[in-house]
C-alpha cells in the first residue's frame, strides 16, 4: 500500500465528508423524519 503525504489524507478525507454533507442535504426531506422517528421510538420503548 503506497504511503500518503498528511496533505493528501487531509483532503481525501474532507472531499468524503463534503460528500457526505452534500449527500444528506439533498436526501433531507427523507432522513430527518426518519431520525424523529427513531428519537421518538427510542424515548417511547423506555417507558415500556
């Protein structure tokens, strides 16, 4: 396996995390019901 320069690492891991961001921004409409959702069951099972 070559060997990266900390510069290269550096910005191959903040090009995923854009990615990432840009990823769940456009897939908001989806993923933040989902996430209420999954807060909302998690609260509710502890009284149960």
């Amino acid at each position: 396996m070559p060997q990266h320069s900390a510069l290269s690492r550096f910005l191959i891991g903040f090009a995923a995390f854009i990615i990432v961001v840009a990823g769940l921004k456009s897939a908001q409409s989806l993923v933040v019901p989902l996430l209420m959702a999954g807060f909302i069951a998690t609260e509710v099972s502890l009284f149960f």
